[in-house]
C-alpha cells in the first residue's frame, strides 16, 4: 500500500498544532487490526502511535464501530466526557455516531466513505485544510 499512497502534509500539520496546544489526541480507528497493522498504516501517512495518548487496536478495544459502546470505551479509558471531545471522521455512519454520545462531530469530506450514500446535511463538514484552520484558532488547551 506505501506505494499507492501519498502522504499529505495535512495531518501532520493538524496533529502538530493541537499537540502543541496541549489537546490530548485519540486515534479512533475501527479496532479491525492488530498494533502493528495500526502503526504501519500510521507509517504511510508520515504519524506515529506515539502522536497518540491512545490508539485503538484489536487488542485493546471491546466494541467496533458503529457501536456507541465504542466510543463509551474510549471515554471510560481517557478519562473524558463526551461533551469535552471532538470526533473527527470521514465516514458518516460509523465516526458520526458519537453525536449520540454528545460529541461534538466533524466529517472530512476529502476521502468521503459514504457507502451507503447517507445524508450529509446533518454533519458539519469540510476539508482537512478546514480542520486544520480550525486547530489553529482553538487557544491552549487548559489543564485540568
């Protein structure tokens, strides 16, 4: 796959501003794969599981998505509240769904995975550069 795929410097961008700001970033990615799947995965986009407080993987998750439980998991683990986190995704039905939980939402439209044609008019949404912008507005993250 590293050869069919070319790192964007976006991400890197994104995770760099919020780290520096002091968010606490989750890589939510549906538990399907082992670490090691995870982090080569993580290599072909130029990140690293270290750019994470916590990566979901098969060995550390219960649920998948779409399952509210999913995110429920994740929540119990990091100590957060829903209301306090951001979920961003690209896949309406199964990163979306933690609006449910009171999570506050955003979907990437860049690579869309929308197969089965949901309506996206309920969702903020944008680009990678648009989260990207929106990081940079958001001021230090305050410790609790």
């Amino acid at each position: 796959m590293r050869a069919v795929t070319r790192p964007t410097e976006l991400p890197r961008k994104i995770i760099d501003t919020l780290k520096g700001k002091g968010y606490n970033l989750i890589l939510a990615t549906n538990p399907l794969f082992p670490a090691v799947g995870v982090e080569t995965r993580l290599a072909w986009i130029d990140l690293s599981p270290s750019d994470f407080s916590l990566v979901t993987t098969y060995e550390n998750s219960t649920f998948c998505k779409p399952f509210p439980g999913y995110y429920k998991e994740i929540l119990e683990k990091t100590g957060k509240r829903a209301a306090d986190c951001r979920m961003i995704g690209n896949n309406p039905v199964e990163d979306m769904v933690a609006a449910k939980l009171g999570m506050d939402v955003f979907l990437v439209t860049d690579c869309l995975e929308n197969d089965g044609n949901v309506p996206l008019d309920g969702f903020p949404q944008g680009s990678l550069a648009d989260v990207l912008s929106w990081a940079q507005t958001l001021p230090e993250c305050p410790t609790v």
